[in-house]
C-alpha cells in the first residue's frame, strides 16, 4: 500500500479512533498518543491491510486494545485524573438559570458515564454516539449481538437510573 492510498483508506477514520480514545481514557492527551499508536500500527502493518475487509474495524479494534493496555497499566492508575477537556455548551436559551441547569444535567451524565465499566463505556459509546450497527460492533470487539445488545441495556439503565437518582436528591433538598 503506498502512501497516498493508506491516506486514502486509514487516515479518515483518524476521528472515529480518537473519538473511542477518548471516550475510554477520558484524557485528550492521552487519546491522542492513542490514536498516534494506532497510526503507526496501521502503517506498519500496511502490505497486509488488504486482507482485512474493513481497515476502520481494524483500526477501532486497535484502538480499544490500546486504550484497555493503558488502563491496566500501572503507570496510569497513579496518575491524577484530569478532567477531560469538554466543549463549550452553545445554547440559544437566554435565561441563565435554564443554561446552568443544562450544563449540570450534561456534567451528571458525564461523571455517571465515566462509572461505567470499559465495556459498557465502549458499546455505548460505538453505539449511540459513532452509530455503528450491531453487527459492526460485534466485529469490533469480537463480542456476540447478544452480548452487545445486554451491555447496551445495562448501560443504557444505570445512567437513566443514576441521573433519576441524582435529580429526586436534588429535589427532595429543594
């Protein structure tokens, strides 16, 4: 595979890698030397890319299995956590009171998604956020449907159940 065709066929998917990077680690530094990792693997593997019938599948795959090295890695448990950098919340609502209540909702379910275990975290994340169709993600992380299907419900679950949790406290101290 020559350059111009690896950055034809891999380079484009660079987002989608990132994005599950990101999603895992919570730390855009980290993701990046993630998705820098997965680059350079792809490359190096480039002659035989051809066998496989989808690079991106490939490339997430990598990915993940990168991501799941750094967590386990000791280095990485004594780290401190950083918050990950967030995008800014642009709405059109002009009460301030309305934008702070959103943005509270938002940090909620970002702090209860960051709960979840890796795998739920993923499916989730490859499911509703990159809308990768089932079987897709099946081929990505080499789980069956069902399996995907009842971590997707799990998942799905205790976030509802979590953030209902949170917002009747909230309430209740009202």
């Amino acid at each position: 595979m020559t350059k111009q065709e690896f950055k034809k066929r891999v380079l484009p998917s660079g987002d989608k890698f990132f994005r599950v990077a990101l999603t895992l680690l919570g730390n855009r530094q980290e993701a990046e030397d993630i998705l820098q990792d997965t680059f350079l693997k792809l490359w190096n593997m480039r002659n035989r890319l051809s066998e496989y019938s989808s690079v991106e599948a490939l490339g997430v795959t990598m990915t993940k299995n990168l991501c799941v090295d750094k967590l386990r890695s000791y280095k990485h448990r004594n780290q401190n956590d950083e918050e990950v950098d967030t995008l800014p919340v642009q709405s059109e609502l002009p009460d301030p009171g309305e934008t702070t209540e959103h943005n509270d909702s938002l940090s909620m379910i970002h702090s209860i998604f960051k709960t979840l275990p890796d795998q739920q975290k993923l499916i989730i994340h490859l499911r509703d956020v990159e809308q990768y169709s089932y079987e897709e993600i099946e081929t990505m992380t080499g789980l069956t449907v069902n399996t995907i299907r009842v971590n997707l419900s799990r998942a799905r679950k205790t976030v509802r159940e979590e953030y209902l949790k949170h917002q009747n406290y909230e309430h209740r101290k009202n």
